[in-house]
C-alpha cells in the first residue's frame, strides 16, 4: 500500500475515540470525555495526575491493539474532537454530590467501578448512574467512601456522637442537620465552627465530619494565603475544611461568604490575550479553633458554632481511627436512612433567618426525629450575636444610643451627623481616644451600620436609610418589643 493510501493516523485515532468515548462541553465551554458506560468525566485537556484524557485514550489505543501514536498525531485528533464536541448539547459535571432525576441525589462514593449511591424519595439505592444523568469530575481530593450498610436502625448516628466529644445535645443535632445539608446539592449550609478548650479533639472531630463525605482521605488543611489559592482548593473538592484558625482577615472572611452561599470567580485564561476562565462554586465549609477574633456580621449570619468538650479518657490515634473506619459504613448507612425520612418531612420555612434554606432542614429534622435542631441554630445565631458586638465597639455604641430612646420612635440625620453624635457618645466627658478603625468620615459610617444591620435588628435596633430632598440620611429606632441585651457596656 502506498503512503497516499494509508489512513492517516489523526483519523485512526479519532474514530477509536468517538467510538469508545462520549464527548460533550459545559456552560463555560470546557470539553470532557467520558467512556461508554461509565459516570466519570475527564476534562480532555487536563494534564493532571488523577488520570488525563490523553493518558486513558493513548493506554486504549494500546491495549486494543490499535497502534501507539505520536504526540503530534493525539493533539491533531483532540484537538478535531474537542472543536466537533462544542456543537453538542451543554451538560454538567459534578464532584461529590450532584442532581438527578425524578427529584433524586447521587453521591459519588469516589469508587473505581463507578458504583455512587442513589437518593430518592422512596429510599436510597447502590447503582452506576447513566452517563446522561450524573457525570462525575474527580480530582485528587476526591477520596472512596465504603459502600453503606442497609438495616443500620439508626445505630451509626449513636456511634458517630460516641466518637466524637461535643458537648451539648443541641451541638449534636446541628452537626447531624450539617451532615445531611452536605448530601443535598441546592442547599446551602451553614460553615460549623468546631470551637472548645485546648484538647478537646477540634481537630479529630472536624476530620470525622469531613470524612464522612469525602472519606479517609478527607483531612483538614491550613487556611491558604490568598483568595485564589482558597478558591482553587474549594473547587477540587466538595467539603472544605481549615484547621486551626486563630485570625481572619477581611478578605478570607468575604471569601467565606462567598463559598457558603456561592459566587463566581472570572480570571484571564492562561497563554491567552482576551479569553477568560469562570469559576462558579458553592461548597460546604468546616472551620476549627479556638477564637479567630473579631466576627464580622455577616460571616456571623452564616456560621454554626459547634462546641467540643475534652474527653475524659484518652485513646491512641490507632486506636480511634481504626474504630472510626470500622464503624464509618454504619454511620454513612444511618445517615442516608435519616436523609431520606428528612426529606419526606413537610413543613414550613421559617422567614426570619438568612440561612432560610438549612433553617427549612432543621424544622424537618425536628419533625422527623423530635430533636431541637432549629432553636438550637436560633440559640448559635444569638450567641455569635453577642460575639460580633463585643468585638464591635461601634455597634455597643449604637445600642447605647437606643438605650436612652423611646421603644417606637426613631431618629433621623444625615451619616456626618450620625458620626459626630457617636463620636460624642462613645469619648465621652473624659474624651477618650477613639479606637482603630473608627469610622472616620459619614460614608464610611454609613457602609459599617449596613454590616452591622442584622445583627443589630436581633437587639431590637432598626437601621433604615433614604433620600429626602434635603439629602440622604440614616434613621435609628429601637422597635417596640425590644429583646433583652439592650444595654452594652463599652
């Protein structure tokens, strides 16, 4: 046969590939590839150690006995295959937990043979999911969980509380609310704050959360440097969780707001003029230790304090994790089971909480079990309350104010106003020196008491603000029906 008749070998291998691969994009234009059959998806241009395309597509060549090919021949046909795959349908990919029909969730148990675990309403299942339902993205944080055992009758909630030192039973049933918000892909759940004295196993008892859904291979990790950093993280797996926390700058703190209720990081892509990369994310968040300093409100709005006490008998690392991994196909078992009788619960969604979405989890957590999982998050959400407004000197000044004012009346000024009156509260007859980071000018002022507005209005406090034709202003008036805490001492 001469050259001309030969197949050339970017057709050879393009044929194999669309034979033994199915090719689709998503939103953001990102090619992935996906062999018959299986749920798992790799993005075609991925170098990454987990396993490429172009790695799984030269090792079929191979062992099929098609041929080996050169690196210029693959890229000729990726690059025909991903410009033919962009005219296809738009589909998703999921890490971890993911949507699916008839009102289902999949949780991907980071196995092999692809096998997840099927939520329904009816119950849950072990299955392989259609390809055209669930594609599942793996990365090198994606760990395998055990498959879960059936007919547990609830005995692996017990073993996880065991294993674990929290110290109220209202922290146990908030840690079990969070378990089951992690499970379901639309709800966005609160960032437990594993808090206690020094030994009291905030560390372990943040790693046998996270391990629960992403499995032995889940651990904690220090808080990265910058905002990219942590969004790079967050996006290579499902739970995050950073251990040790002992200060949280203004910026780590926005970020925390966004990956709880989530957000959309836009970058220049690489070796590119004008092109860009879009990040969409939204993750559960796990956060240990023992005081991070001042909370500002609206990091407060979406934590859930958990508080641990120290054992009394101590046990060896060996020792616990080796219970811990014997008993975690027990505890993934009972929670499912709960996760399903949750989910057929119906009741109302209370209106009075941001995080309206896990409050809605805790009122049916509460219906189905009888526990106290929704006081207990309004009792958190008031204590991390009273947190913002000691770090706050501003806020103990404004609570001061509406101390000497009539419960119904409110007061109207302008933010320069507003600013001299509480500089004049707070100095006092002995003007004393005002404090860093004291609102220096109106606008500055005004930005702080939008911040401080929720936290505020749980003290009875109102902050409204307009335009008039004199100008904007800022109204202050206590409510009513004043709750206590009124009175802050500066």
């Amino acid at each position: 046969m001469s050259d001309d008749e030969k197949t050339p070998a970017r057709e050879i291998i393009t044929e194999y590939a669309q034979s033994h691969f199915r090719y689709f994009r998503t939103a953001d234009g990102t090619v992935y590839a996906q062999r018959n059959g299986h749920p798992v998806a790799r993005p075609i241009r991925s170098q990454g150690t987990t396993g490429s395309h172009r790695q799984e597509l030269m090792v079929g060549l191979y062992r099929d006995g098609v041929g080996v090919f050169n690196g210029t021949a693959l890229k000729e046909a990726l690059d025909l295959i991903e410009a033919l795959a962009l005219t296809e349908d738009v589909q998703a990919v999921h890490i971890r937990v993911a949507p699916g029909w008839d009102g289902a969730t999949w949780l991907d148990l980071g196995r092999a043979d692809g096998r997840s675990v099927r939520i329904h309403p009816t119950g849950w299942d072990i299955a392989v999911p259609d390809p055209r339902e669930v594609c599942w993205r793996r990365t090198q944080l994606t760990g395998e969980l055990p498959l879960p055992a059936r007919d547990t009758d609830g005995k692996g909630i017990d073993l996880l509380l065991r294993l674990c030192n929290f110290a109220t039973a209202q922290t146990e049933c908030l840690a079990i609310a969070w378990l089951i918000g992690c499970l379901e892909p639309s709800v966005p759940v609160p960032a437990p704050f594993l808090t206690g004295p020094q030994g009291a196993g905030k560390s372990t008892g943040g790693r046998m959360l996270t391990r629960i859904i992403e499995g032995m291979s889940g651990d904690l990790r220090r808080a990265p440097k910058d905002e990219e950093n942590l969004i790079a993280a967050v996006a290579a797996g499902w739970v995050t969780a950073l251990d040790n926390l002992s200060h949280m700058t203004p910026d780590l703190s926005d970020a925390m707001c966004c990956i709880v209720t989530g957000a959309e990081n836009v970058k220049r892509a690489l070796f590119t003029d004008g092109d860009v990369f879009r990040a969409r994310y939204r993750r559960p968040l796990l956060l240990t230790g023992i005081d991070v300093g001042v909370i500002r409100p609206d990091l407060a709005e979406r934590l859930l304090p958990l508080r641990l006490e120290r054992p009394r008998v101590r046990r060896t690392e060996a020792e616990l994790w080796a219970d811990y991994a014997e008993a975690l196909p027990v505890v993934l078992g009972s929670l499912l089971d709960l996760t399903v009788k949750v989910r057929a619960v119906e009741v109302e969604t209370p209106t009075d909480l941001r995080m309206a979405d896990f409050a809605h989890l805790c009122a049916q957590l509460d219906a189905a079990t009888g526990f106290g999982s929704l006081a207990a998050y309004r009792a958190a959400l008031d204590d991390l309350n009273d947190d913002v407004i000691e770090g706050d000197l501003l806020a103990q000044t404004v609570l001061r104010h509406a101390a000497d004012v009539e419960p119904g009346t409110a007061q109207r000024m302008t933010s320069t106003e507003w600013l001299h009156h509480l500089t004049r509260l707070y100095t006092g007859e002995e003007c004393r020196p005002l404090p860093k980071g004291w609102p220096t000018t109106g606008k500055v002022l005004s930005d702080r008491l939008k911040r401080l507005q929720p936290t505020l209005a749980a003290r009875g406090v109102l902050i409204d603000s307009g335009r008039t034709y004199e100008g904007r202003y800022i109204e202050i008036s206590r409510s009513p029906a004043a709750p206590p805490h009124q009175q802050q001492t500066l």
